[in-house]
C-alpha cells in the first residue's frame, strides 16, 4: 500500500485495502445500532456495495444524549481550561493529516467527488479544525463599564449538548465547520453524517479516541434524517442544532425546535447562485473557465454552485462560446483519477433528479448548448456530462430552483439595474458573483447583492478567517471565522454588587 498515494493506480490500490468502520460511536465505543438494523452504502462511480452501516434511531439518541448530557455536566471537556482543549484538538488535527489519505479516499469512496478534490477538502477541514483550536484561548470576556459600586462581568459559556446535522456533498469538510468550532467552546457534540455519505465520520471517531477527548464529549450517529435525524431534532435535552442542508429540511427542523424545548437551530441551507459578467472585464476567457468552475465543480453538488449565469447582453454569444470551451475540458472522470475534474452523482435518486431537471429545461423552451445526455458509463456508475442551457427565464424551474448537479442556467442582461434584480430574484440567498473592472459598479452592486457571500472578480474565494453563510432562506447560521465560535456560545451576564 502507497501511504502517499500519486496516481490512480496509486489510490485503486489503497481503495482494494481499506476497511470501513460501520458501527455507531457512542461513548467512546463502536457499538452496532439498537435495534441491529443497517443500511448499505455504495459507491456511485461503480454502483458497488462498500459495507452495511448502523442505521440509528430513536433508541440511540435517547443513549447518546444522555452520554452526551453526562460529560457536559461533568465538565471534564466543558470546564476544562481553554488552552487544554486547544492541545487535544491540534492533537486531533495532527492525527487528521496524518490520516488524510484515508479520509480523502473515504469520501470518494462514498459520494463520488473525485479524490483531488477530496484532498482539498481535508486541507479545509484540519485548517479549521487548527482554526479553532488556535482560536478559543485567545477570546476574552467582558467587563461592562459599570459604576463604582458594581463589576459587570459578560462571560461566554458553552451551550451544551450540540447536535450536528450534516450533508454529503462534502461530508468531512461540512463536519469540520460543525464541530470544530462546537467542541472548542467546550460543548458535547452528537454528529449525525448523512445517510449518503457516513464513512469518513465514523473514521474520524476513532482518531478522536486516539486524541483523547473524554468519553461521551464526541459521538457519531449514522442513520437516516427521519429516524436518528428527527429524533436528535426533538429531543428536549439536545440545546443546538447546527444543520447543512436543505432549506426543505431546515423548515422542519425550525418547527422541531419548536415542538420540543426551542433548542438554537442554525441552518446552513441550499442556493441558486448567480454569477455577474458585466460586459468591461478583463480577459473573458479566465473568466468563462472560472463560470464553468463555478457550476461543474464537485459535479455542481455545491451549495454555492454558480448555477445562474447572468451574462451582459453586448458579449453574451461570445462568452458562451468560451464557456462551452471551457466546459469541454471538464468532463467526469473515475474519482480515483486525480486528474479527473468531476466524478460520479451521489447516488441514482439524485441521478434521476438533475436529469429530470434537464429534460424539464428543454420541454419549458431553454436552449441546449452542450450535455444533457447521462454518460454510459462502463464502470456501472453516475455520471453526468456539464450540461448548459441558455435563454433561461425566471418562470423557467432550471432558472429557479436549485438542481445540485452540473447544469448551467445562462441569462442575458442589458442594464446593471436588471442584473441587480435578476440577481435578487431568488428566495436564496447564499452566493454571489461578479465580474468587472469598474470599482465604483463593484462596490454599488456588492452592496445590492442579497447574499451572504459576494465573490468579486473571484468564485468561492476566501479563508478561515471569513464567515461562511446565507440570507433569505439560505440560512441564518455562520460557519468558520470566530464568528461560529459564537453560535456554539451562550452569553452569561454576572452582576456583582461591591461595597463602595
Ligand atoms: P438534506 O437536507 O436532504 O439532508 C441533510 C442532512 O439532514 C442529512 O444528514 C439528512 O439525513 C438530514 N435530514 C433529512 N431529513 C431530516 C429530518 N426530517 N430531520 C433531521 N434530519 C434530517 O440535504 P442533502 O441532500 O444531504 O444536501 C444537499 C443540500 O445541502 C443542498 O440543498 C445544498 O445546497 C445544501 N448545502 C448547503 C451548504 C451551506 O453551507 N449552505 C453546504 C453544503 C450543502
């Protein structure tokens, strides 16, 4: 086995000899589900069986939280001062990089993304983990400024029991976000990985155990979101969720948190990105390589895809044009290639979903410029071609609705005040871009922009350093920077009376 893994033949060896931890980690232990029940998970590139994984439900929660709920109380990792949980965290994030290979792998493995890009994943998930960690002994408390005959102190304390709700789009790196931030504030994290993608969860488990987190602090729940989902949801003893996913399922998670103990709900949902090319940027063809990046990336199964292309009319069938080329250049490939830029779909539900979308393009009059044809593959897996539609209007359901596959929905605009309310016209809120060389038009529109995040002359730039999240109903949470730290904080007002 190559423990630094270069070529596809390099990383198909490693895949031939991986074991696959399968049991829920629960309380330091693996342990199979309650009720013994699995569900398979299988590899899209190939349609193969990789393992049968505990499927937990109700009856695992209710365990979990309380594990969970003991090691908050006991304080052995919530009170715990902050320089020392800053140790075993970088500890983690060591075990991390030395394991990175398997982790990347594991991920690919599972959802299909190709391993290249795993590996940038994994880069993104230790930097946060180090992020944080580096992070919480360096935050101080406040002192209000009070009379003489009083000291006003304003403390930050963990919340408590934290339950992770995750997606599969980028299983190890949306972890990260979560409990990364989580466990530096000091609380118990319950995580549940999602049924699609639950393999490298439970290995990192065991590099948590080789860290030395208490028993109880970390615990990994897989299983399907109606059953150990729901369950976490409700429960009156959990105080937060943190959720990436959908905007339909962050809706019931909103009402959950309602119907049991109005536990915090942060809610990192889906998008429909536009991205801007005003007609005065600089070199139009980095730009249409950057557009195409922006929607074929990950097999466009990213919440911040760049899936609306807002296109100035003036160059509009030019640029296309270069986007097509660059389109050319992105095809799917074996995951386990590191030269392949997209991989396989998730699984055949999504499958069948982005090619309905396309046949639903076409039927309601958009124009196929290139793709829309499901790739034979013969390796037996999922694989769709990057597909771009032009003349898509916003009554159309490709210009409207978020896909989460590699298809591009192209508008032309005239004015900058039609691409601001074209931008706009979206119940998401999540992303945005534009291109211009024209600093005044950058700042006016940036400012216009509903979105969490604005890429200027960029897609998907930034850091740990910069907060990640939406508006509108993209969500109301933030992901990374030390702004997350504060989501898993609670604010602690002591007021002392002093003689005077
Ligand atoms: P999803 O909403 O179907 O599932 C996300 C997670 O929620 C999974 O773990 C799932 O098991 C769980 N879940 C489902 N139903 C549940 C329920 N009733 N109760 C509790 N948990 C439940 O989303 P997905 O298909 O896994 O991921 C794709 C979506 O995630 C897209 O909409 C994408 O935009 C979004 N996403 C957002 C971000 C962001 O940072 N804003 C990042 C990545 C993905």
């Amino acid at each position: 086995m190559n423990a630094q893994p270069q070529t596809r033949a390099d990383w198909q060896t490693l895949a031939q000899s991986q074991a696959f931890e399968t049991r829920a980690y629960i309380n330091d232990d693996f342990v199979a589900s309650q009720s013994g029940e699995t569900f398979e998970t299988i590899n899209p590139a190939t349609g193969v069986r990789l393992a049968n994984i505990a499927s937990c439900d109700q009856a695992d929660a209710d365990i979990a939280v309380n594990h969970a709920r003991r090691a908050f109380e006991g304080g052995e990792w919530s009170r715990l001062p902050p320089i020392e949980r800053k140790r075993t965290l970088l500890r983690l994030a060591d075990l991390m990089e030395a394991n990175k290979h398997e982790l990347a792998l594991l991920d690919t493995l599972d959802m299909g993304k190709p391993v290249s890009s795993s590996l940038g994943d994994m880069a993104g998930a230790i930097g946060c983990l180090r992020h944080h960690a580096e992070t919480i002994d360096k935050l101080y408390g406040e002192v209000a400024p009070t009379g003489e005959d009083a000291l006003g102190l304003v403390l930050r304390e963990p919340i408590g029991v934290v339950a992770s709700i995750v997606p599969w789009n980028f299983p190890l790196m949306m972890t990260a976000w979560k409990i990364a931030p989580a466990l530096a504030a000091g609380n118990s994290v319950i995580l549940k990985p999602s049924e699609k993608s639950p393999l490298s969860a439970l290995r990192l488990a065991s590099l948590v155990k080789e860290a030395g987190l208490p028993s109880g602090v970390f615990q990994v729940l897989p299983g399907f979101g109606h059953t150990v989902g729901k369950a976490l949801a409700l429960s009156m003893d959990v105080d937060c969720l943190s959720f990436t996913g959908s905007t339909q399922v962050g809706k019931q998670l909103l009402q959950y948190a309602g119907q049991s103990n109005l536990k915090k709900v942060y809610l990192e949902c889906g998008g429909k990105s536009p991205n801007i090319v005003f007609a005065d940027c600089k070199d139009l063809d980095a730009v249409a390589r950057n557009a195409a990046a922006a929607i074929f990336r990950n097999q466009g199964e990213v919440c911040i895809a760049g899936s609306r292309l807002l296109v100035e009319n003036s160059i509009r069938e030019d640029f296309i044009e270069r986007v097509l080329a660059a389109a050319e250049t992105m095809q799917p490939g074996d995951p386990l290639d590191p030269e392949s830029f997209m991989g396989a779909i998730v699984d055949e539900a999504q499958y069948r979903r982005v090619l309905d979308y396309i046949r639903q393009g076409v039927e309601e009059g958009a124009r196929l410029r290139v793709g829309g044809e499901a790739i034979d593959a013969e390796s037996g897996g999922l694989f769709i071609p990057p597909t771009v539609f032009d003349s898509v209007t916003r009554d159309m359901t490709i210009g409207r609705e978020e896909i989460f596959g590699p298809v591009l929905a192209v508008f032309g605009f005239d004015t900058e005040e039609e691409a601001i309310r074209l931008a706009n016209d979206t119940v998401y809120g999540l992303a945005a871009g534009l291109w211009s060389q024209d600093i005044d038009r950058i700042m006016r529109v940036s400012r216009r922009l509903q979105s969490g995040q604005v890429y200027v002359n960029n897609w998907a730039g930034g850091d740990q350093t910069m907060p990640f999240g939406g508006v509108k109903q993209s969500g109301n949470g933030r992901d990374k920077s030390y702004h997350s730290l504060e989501e898993y904080s609670d604010l602690k007002t002591v007021w002392v009376s002093l003689a005077t």
